[in-house]
C-alpha cells in the first residue's frame, strides 16, 4: 500500500485488534520466562506498543493500571534521553527510575524500538516486578529513595544486539538474588522483541510503510469515545476526602474532581505533606491510578491507549505525598497510590452513585517475607518474596463487592504451593474471613485469614506495608464498614502495620486482610443473600 493511500475503516479495526492481540502476546511471554513468582504467577507487569511520537497504541489485557499507565510516561522519557534517530536495530533501553518510570525501585522498565525494512517504525516497552534489588529491601522504612536499592538511570541496555556486560554486573551485584534478577530482566528484552517480530509480521501482511495512519485513527476515536461519555456527565465541581494509616501518622488523601465538556480534571490540593517513610507516591504513579478509577467508571469499554488517557489529567501540589519529587523514599507507593481510585470514588459517588462501589482494601495485602533457610545461615538472605494477598472490594450499587480480590491493582494471589515451594515458611491458614464484609443492602467483599511459620529452625522477617488497620473501608448510604486489617503473632503480640519485624520461630505470622465497605441498609437485603451468606459461614446467624 503506497504512502498516499488511505486505508479502509475496516482495516484500521482490524489492525487495532491485531496490535492489542500482539501486546496480550508480549505480556504472557514475559509472564512465562520470568523467574520471580509475582510476575509468573500474579501477572505484576505491563506490556504496551508506542508510536514514534511516544503515544501508546495499546496495552497488554494483562498488567496492573500502576505499570500501564506511568510506563505509558516513561517512554516518553527514553525518546527524550535516545531520540529515534539514533536507535538501531536492536536496541533495548532499561530504567528504574522511579520519577521516570513507574514509582519506584523494584519494578525495571526496558523499552525496544521495532524496525522494518531498516527503518523505525514503533517502540515496544514493558514493566515486571523484580523482588530484590538492595538496599534495605521491599519496605517502606527508608527515609530517602538511595536507601531502598539499586538506581538505574536511563542506560542502553542492549547496542544492536550485544548485552552491555557492565549493566549486567551492576544488576547481579545489588541484589540478593542475582539469578532471578538477571533473568527477569532478559525476559523484559525477550517480550519487547516478540511484540516487535509480530508487529512487522501485521505490516507486511497489510503493507503498510508507517503506522502514522493507524496511530491517528486510534487516538482519535478514543478520545471522541471518552468525551462522548463525559459530555453525559452533570457539569461541575465535587469534593471528597478519605483518611488512611499512613507510616506513623495518619494520612489524608483529599480531591476536587472537575467536569467539563473537555474532560476530568482532579487536584489533589489539601492532601498531606510527603511523608518521612517511603510510602510517598510519584506524580506519574498518582496520575496512573487515578485515571485507571476515573475509567473503570466514565469509559469502562474504551481501551485504553493515549486518547483515551488524554481527557483524564491529575496534578497534585509539589511536596505532597501524591507528588513528592526525589530524593523522597517511594519504595511502597502502592500502599497509598492504590487509594486513589477510592478517593475519586467519592467524588463520583455524588454525580453517577449506582456506577460507583463503596470503599475497599483498595491496596494490596502483600506478604513481603525474607529470612534465612536455616539457622545459622550467614551472608545474604536465603529467600525474599512477596506473597500477594488481598482484601474485599466494596460493594457495588446492585451486587456485592468481591472477596480476596485486588482492586484496583488487579494482581492476582500468589498460590499458597508456590510460596511453600520458594521458600521455608508453611501456610497454616488462608481461608475467607468471616463477618469481614461490610453489612448493607450489598454486601462488602470478605478479606482473608492467613497464618504462616517457618519451616526451619529460624526465624523470618516480614517487610509490613500494610494500610486500613485503624481507618477501615467506610460504608455508605446506611452500610456497614468493612473490617479493620489486623497483623500480630499467633502468641498474642500484635505487630505494626509498616516497617521491618521479625517473626520467632516456632511462632506463627497472623495476617487478617480487611474486608470492603457495605451499601445500603442491611434490613434491605434480600432474606435469600442473607441465608446463602449463612449456609456459607461467611456470615454470623446472629
């Protein structure tokens, strides 16, 4: 097809289908030739295509909205770091970069361009989650980012296809698991090249020179698709706030959500100052969960590429905790960058209440143990893992809310075999936790029982980073809260919900995960929910 053609609408659309098809194919390639649990089996990744001009054409069905949505930015930084003209064929780019990338140390980021016929034609960029890279590890006790691991810039990764051996060695040096960390950074590369491969493949099959055209068409209906979805939207301004734990004091998370023909807009002025401990959030991460809430509510069947990601803007005041610039600790952003689509929630709450659920978990329940294989073990740690885990989702206006499920972040629960597999611990107990969700006409979703020992004559280390202990999910229009979180010892001691403990042996870890916020009345239940909940023993009789 010559450069003067124009492609048929039908062809278009079915060249977007094939792009979101390659992509879905980039991701479950990274997902099988990773080596770390969390991006084999939780799926913690993104994989996404991007035009010469950085915007993102599609993404993976697989991934969480904190990876797609920030790697969605930092490819704008690797053409600005490596400007197209200077790539070539076989290039691979790598950064950490938490302001750059996608919030924060432990998640690497390589981005490959794709040729045809010895021109560029695309990038193809994708995140995982690696479990160790330094420092003090995956916690939020450091008090500035250099304390929390390994910091890659922005650094060519691979030159025309040879591995640059010095990254290489750097990488393997700062981790306490070097194969893992080697291989789950290959296993980046190899994704991106496959997308690239398949990407060519379309073209050829199509004849088409440059993806100009497509791009165009793509970002341009998705944007009139998600204006068409605002401009039904009542006008104006609404306000909510929302408390979390924070590290040592609490935190509160406060929004102004503006409608206007244009789009959404959402300024988080009035929130807290950054906080001393790494749980401060990256304006890229903030900007990443928010429109994902925002979407999951205005245009819920749009996919989501840079069109449709550009009515949706955030800004946060500088030196906030959703907005705090380097060299500020952001090792476990997730724990308040999850939050935000709960926030929003309560904005939207007031304009379109029966598309919007109550108050969950919100951020994920992750086990991040480390410890020695045995007793008397010496030099680096044996195992260091993050057994994700989850509390209930609120309920939603006319169903309940989803137990043990990870909203916003979408990762799925690391199997309990696998765990007992990668490490020495031993799952005693992971079950539903009763009476957890939240009463109301819809119910909350029911958060977990977990108890875990180490199988070894030693002890074990829990990183916590754990949120909703003393401000649980909040019920609304008459429904109940959801339950608090609880994390203590099987002996009795409770334990705090962030920062570094250690766990005895012969002692067990006690996680309680809370569980989702209630709507409703709860007289106005229907009596055959009630009773099923009961038969089920998710539900006291009383």
């Amino acid at each position: 097809m010559s450069q003067t053609d124009k492609i048929s609408l039908i062809d278009l659309q079915i060249m977007w289908n094939r792009l979101i098809a390659v992509v879905e194919e980039q991701g479950q390639i990274l997902m099988r030739t990773a080596f770390s649990p969390i991006v084999r089996e939780c799926g913690d990744i993104s994989a996404g295509v991007f035009d010469l001009q950085g915007r993102m054409l599609a993404q993976g069905v697989t991934g969480t909205p904190g990876h797609v949505n920030s790697m969605a930015e930092s490819v704008k930084h690797f053409i600005r770091h490596f400007p197209i003209e200077t790539m070539k064929e076989g290039d691979a780019y790598i950064t950490n970069d938490p302001w750059m990338g996608t919030g924060h140390l432990n998640d690497f980021v390589v981005t490959t361009p794709a040729f045809r016929n010895g021109k560029p034609v695309a990038l193809f960029s994708c995140t995982s989650h690696l479990m160790d890279i330094g420092g003090i590890g995956f916690g939020p006790d450091a008090t500035d980012v250099f304390m929390e691991g390994l910091y890659l810039p922005m650094l060519k990764l691979i030159d025309a296809g040879k591995v640059d051996q010095n990254v290489m060695a750097i990488i393997r040096a700062n981790t306490r698991q070097p194969v893992d960390t080697e291989g789950d950074t290959y296993s980046l590369a190899a994704c991106n090249d496959m997308g690239a491969k398949r990407l060519v493949e379309m073209m050829d099959e199509f004849g088409i020179e440059t993806l100009d055209e497509l791009a165009d068409h793509i970002c341009a209906r998705s944007r009139e698709a998600v204006l068409a979805e605002i401009v039904k939207l009542p006008k104006g301004t609404w306000r909510n706030e929302m408390v979390v734990d924070g590290y040592d004091v609490p935190v509160t998370l406060a929004a102004k959500l503006t409608i206007s023909d244009d789009g959404i807009h959402v300024d988080f002025t009035g929130t807290s100052p950054q906080a001393q401990r790494g749980i401060n959030v990256p304006h890229s991460y903030t900007t990443a969960y928010t429109v994902f809430g925002l979407g999951c509510v205005v245009a819920a069947q749009i996919p989501n590429n840079a069109g449709s990601l550009g009515p949706l803007t955030v800004s946060a005041p500088s030196g906030s905790i959703l907005n705090a610039p380097k060299p500020a600790a952001v090792s476990s952003r997730h724990v308040i960058g999850q939050m935000l689509p709960d926030v929003v929630f309560g904005c939207l709450r007031q304009v379109i209440p029966e598309r919007v659920p109550a108050e969950g978990t919100s951020c994920l329940w992750n086990l991040n143990v480390r410890g020695r294989t045995h007793a008397g073990a010496q030099g680096n740690y044996g195992f260091a893992m993050a057994v994700t885990s989850n509390g209930g989702t609120g309920a939603r206006f006319d169903k309940d809310g989803l137990s043990a499920t990870a909203y916003p972040s979408g990762v799925r629960g690391t199997p309990v075999e696998i765990a007992e597999t990668q490490t020495p611990l031993i799952f005693w107990k992971k079950e539903l936790r009763p009476d957890s969700g939240g009463n109301g006409r819809t119910r909350g979703g029911h958060g977990q029982i977990i108890e875990i020992e180490s199988g070894v004559d030693a002890s074990f280390e829990i990183l916590a980073a754990f949120d909703r202990i003393d401000h649980p999910p909040r019920g609304r229009d008459g429904g109940g809260n959801g339950a608090a979180g609880y994390v203590g010892l099987k002996s009795g001691k409770k334990l705090r919900g962030k920062g570094f403990q250690e766990i005895p042996a012969g002692d067990r870890l006690v996680v309680l995960t809370p569980g989702g916020a209630g709507i409703g009345d709860p007289a106005e239940r229907d009596p055959a929910l009630l009773r099923r909940d009961i038969e089920e023993e998710l539900v006291s009789a009383s």
